[in-house]
C-alpha cells in the first residue's frame, strides 16, 4: 500500500490500541487526592485499576465474536460510544464503589478499540509482516505512558482529578471521529458466525487447542503481567514508598514508558537477521536475569530510588522486544476469525495482569520486594510455558494459506 496510507494506518490502529493504556496511565499521580476525596486508601483507589483490567479483559471475549460477525466498524462504534459515556460519569463520581463500576465500564468499551486494532493488523497486513507492524504500534503505544502520567499530574495539581476523565471523553470522541471516517473496511461481516453462546464457546475452544495459539498466548501473557505489576505498584512504591510528589511522578513513569519504545525499535532491526522465535527466546532469558538480580538486590535492602529505576528500566524494555513477536505467532494461524483469536489473546493477557494488579494491591503496601517478586515469578513462568508449549507445535506458522487481504471502501 502507499507509504501516506500505512503511516495513516498505523497512527490511527495505534491510538486506538493506545485509548487503554492513556485509561490506565493518567489518572495513576492523581491517587493520593482520589483517596483522599473520596475518603479512603490509595490500596483501595488502586482496586480501580483491578476492576478495569478485569472488564477489559472480559470485553474482549464479548468483542471477538462481534467484529468478526459484524465487520470492524459497528461494534468498534458500540464501544468507543460506551466508552465515552462511562468517562464522563467518572467526572462526577464521588464514591469508591461508583468508582470501581465506572471504570469497569469504561474498560469494557475502550477495549473495543483494543480488540478492532489488534484484528485491523491481521485483516490489512501480510503475516510475515504482523511482527514489525506490532513494533510500529508500539511506538505509537509507548507515548501514552510518556504523556498521559506526565499529562495527569499537571491537570490533577492544577485542575484536579475529575478534569482527567473529562480529558479521556474527549479523546474516545476524537477517536471514534478519525476510526468511522478514515479506517477501511477491513473486513467483511460473516454472517455463518453464530453469536449463541454454544457456538462462540466451541469456536474459542477450537483456538485454545492451536499449540501455538494456546504456546505463544500464554507464555506472552505471563511475560506481560510483569509490566500490568509494575503499571499498579508504581504509585505506591514512588509516591508512598520513595515520596515523590505527583508531578515527578509522572516525569518518572514517562521515562519508563521509553523502554518499551527501544525494546519494540530494536525488535524492528532485529527482526531483519532473527526469526521472531528466536528473539522470544533471547528477550525472556535476559528479562529472568534481569528479574533474578533485581530480586536478590531487592531482598538485600540495596535499592534506592535510581536502582529500582534502573532494574525496572532493564525489566521493562525485555517486554518491549517479547509482546510483538508472540503477538504476531500467536495470531499467524488465523485469518477467518482474527477477531475472536485476538480477542481470546487478549482476554489471556488482560486476565493474568488484572490477577496480577490485585496481588499488588493486597500485597504492595510498604516494601518493594512483593512487586518484585511477582515479577520474578511471571517472567520465569513464562520461559517455562514456552518450553513446553514449544514441543507441540510441529512447524511454527509465520503465514497462511488464506492471507489474501479485503478492503471495502
């Protein structure tokens, strides 16, 4: 396709992909003056972040189906209105509980977007070509942890929190605006897929018994909630632990969110002499390493503020080389029901860091050390995954037989 096309492409797939974490990224410094509003806990502030990541990760299962029945661009219209909605009641909320539904809510919609970008890459793009597009895309991803917390801590010091939800309607607007307008048709509706809950099940489950589907799935995932651990505990470990103000903050997790930006950027250009296997493998032997030494420093008391930045650093951009490539294997066997594939994908994923955020929250309170651990734990379970997983699968598909690509203008 024209060059203008695939930047436009990209740009947009990726705010889409982008609306979740922004959701979960720039209200984070504004914790400490939402427990104190609505007179609780910053532990209890951070169930918020557990229940988003529960309802996005159900919405997926729910948007699979659709997109793939319905086309893209309808059920992508459904969430992103939702979305919208749910933002602007978190504007006017006043109580903890209303809170945690709200954001509930709001996850279920944005993950809409999650769910359209992630089968709009299978639908457009050959599959060889998946890895490096998902490396695109999270460049484009990686600037909503770079802005949205920086972004957060201003509004929230000089506006106060309420303003930040105001903030997000307004982006699920924009985006909904540019998606319906400027995004092809990718995909046609097929009305053979049953929307009955026997038929989505069985459909699922025939996904599931994919060795590299249920290999690469898993074993990303796992890899993956180390980032969802480290994305819930930084606001307690920072600010209550560190006492960092809001503002800084936010600079702090704005740098972080540059390690996902070179680990995905160096996957491009390594991805031009290794196959996407073998830079899974190199990515989660490095992040256990990395994991292992940051415990043993951590159950050592010898990490400050600018160690643990570090440590996290390092942890961090490993995940940043490992979530293209098993992304891109995890969907290559599809090209019929992208849709529901990369829905159950993500489902895995935002389940296992939902799990994850809530052992932060009952755990995390006033040492670094079960954050770490968590950490330890995910990465060497998902080197494990993937060792086993990798004696099923015969021959690792990196394309298919039905790749052609359909777009209806």
């Amino acid at each position: 396709m024209p060059k203008k096309q695939y930047i436009k492409l990209i740009l947009i797939l990726g705010s889409m992909t982008a609306l979740g974490p922004f959701s979960i990224d720039m209200y984070l410094p504004g914790f400490a003056e939402i427990a104190k509003d609505l007179n609780t806990s910053v532990a209890n502030v951070s169930m918020t972040l557990s229940s988003y990541f529960v309802g996005i990760s159900a919405g997926q299962l729910l948007y699979g189906p659709l997109l793939d029945r319905f086309g893209r661009k309808k059920p992508l219209f459904i969430g992103l209105l939702i979305y919208i909605l749910a933002s602007l009641g978190c504007v006017f909320v006043t109580d903890i509980n209303t809170f945690i539904g709200l954001r509930f809510i709001q996850a279920v919609g944005s993950c809409a977007a999650t769910v359209a970008s992630v089968s709009m890459v299978r639908d457009l793009f050959p599959v060889k070509d998946i890895p490096k597009v998902f490396s695109l895309l999270m460049l484009v991803v990686g600037l909503s942890p770079m802005l949205a917390p920086t972004i957060g801590g201003y509004v929230t010091e000089d506006y106060g929190w309420h303003t930040v939800f105001f903030i997000l309607m307004c982006i699920g607007i924009v985006i909904l605006i540019a998606s319906q307008i400027v995004l092809p048709n990718s995909y046609l509706p097929d009305t053979s897929i049953s929307l009955k809950p026997k038929p989505i099940i069985i459909n699922f489950i025939s996904i599931l018994k994919e060795p590299q589907f249920y290999t690469y799935a898993f074993a990303g995932a796992t890899a993956f909630s180390g980032l969802f651990t480290y994305v819930a505990a930084s606001p307690i470990l920072f600010m209550d632990i560190f006492e960092v103000d809001g503002k800084t903050y936010g600079w702090i997790f704005a740098f972080m969110s540059l390690s996902l930006i070179i680990g995905s950027q160096l996957n491009s250009v390594f991805l031009n002499r290794f196959k996407s296997e073998q830079m899974i493998f190199a990515a989660l032997i490095s992040q256990s390493v990395i994991s292992i030494v940051f415990l043993l420093l951590a159950m050592n008391t010898l990490l400050g503020l600018y160690e643990t930045i570090g440590m996290l650093f390092l942890f961090l951009t490993c995940l940043g080389i490992t979530n293209p490539n098993t992304a891109g294997l995890t969907l290559a066997p599809f090209a019929r029901n992208a849709g529901s594939a990369s829905a159950l994908m993500g489902a895995i994923q935002l389940g296992l860091g939902a799990f994850a955020s809530f052992v932060v929250g009952v755990f995390v309170q006033n040492s670094i050390l079960p954050m770490v651990i968590i950490m330890t734990i995910s990465t060497i379970l998902a080197l494990t995954i993937l060792f086993l997983g990798k004696r099923s699968i015969k021959k690792t598909i990196t394309t298919s037989d039905n790749d052609e690509i359909i777009i209806v203008k």
